[in-house]
C-alpha cells in the first residue's frame, strides 16, 4: 500500500466477516494494492468493498473498507463461552464439506501455531455430519473431535486447542 495509505481499522465480526477499514487524503485508497496487501490468497474470493468520501468539497478524506470471510489464525479471547483462546476460522464455501475444511484448517493451525489442534467446532450439526473428522497425513494424521457451539459463526469451522 502507498505511504499516504493508513488502516484506521482491523475488525472480525461475530459473522466471520474480516473487514479493513483504509484512509487517503486527497485521492481514493487504490483498491488493488489494498487487496493485494490486505486480504490473505485463501480469501481473495470473497472479497468485497465498498468506499465513500467524508467532506468531498474540503476534507477530502477517502475511505475503504474491504471485506472477506475470514479464513485464518483468530484470537477468541474475548468471546465469552469460547473454549479455546486461540485457533482457526475457516470459512466452508459452497461445494465444500465440514471435514474438508477442517483439514484445511487444522493444516493451517499447524502452520500458525506449530502444532495440530485437538478439537473442531461448528454452529451446528448438520443430519449426517459425522462426530469424528480425520485430518492432517503421517505424523500429523489425526482424529479431531467435531464440536458446537453458539460462539461459532454459520458457515465457519474453527480448529484449536481447549485450556
């Protein structure tokens, strides 16, 4: 992002929408390079974004938000009933099944945090959603226990570690 370029915001919303909130005086926020730099390539498809301009005719300060469904490391701290501090919120995209992308996430827990998580969390349960998810290969392979919770966005896993 060009240096006259600040993000004022940096916010995930209870629904797994990650939203970025950039400002430029003068001339807009270039939109491109803000995606490009902002947004991870996992969720580059599900970015969207919306500007406006606060005081056109003086101030001239221009703002943009981007937007994507969250698909990385979170920090849970904060939400109350959550049983894990830390782990990953995985957006399950359309066509894509719950242990699909726990595996996917549980491949990046290992990444961001150097270990495998031990359990996985959904809204809810889907009729025939399976209890147990098998994810990770060789040292790594492991069965990860499928949990609930309210705290959990719709269409969102979280892998982790409870403690």
């Amino acid at each position: 992002m060009p240096e006259d370029e600040k993000v004022i915001s940096d916010l995930i919303f209870w629904t797994g929408l990650h939203r970025v909130e950039v400002i430029r005086f003068g001339r807009p926020v270039d939109e491109d390079a803000a995606a490009k730099t902002l947004v991870p390539d996992v969720s580059q498809e599900s970015v969207t974004m919306f500007d406006w301009i606060e005081d056109p005719e003086g101030l001239k300060l221009y703002h943009l938000y981007v937007n994507w469904k969250e698909r990385g490391a979170v920090d849970f701290s904060k939400i109350k009933d959550c049983p894990i501090r830390y782990g990953i919120l995985w957006y399950i995209d359309k066509g894509e099944s719950i242990s699909f992308s726990a595996d996917v996430a549980a491949t990046v827990h290992k990444r961001s945090f150097g270990c495998m998580p031990s359990a996985s969390w959904v809204r809810r349960l889907p009729a025939k959603a399976q209890t147990v998810i098998e994810v990770g290969e060789g040292d790594d392979h492991m069965m990860l226990e499928l949990r609930t919770g309210d705290w959990v966005p719709e269409r969102f896993v979280v892998v982790g570690n409870p403690g």
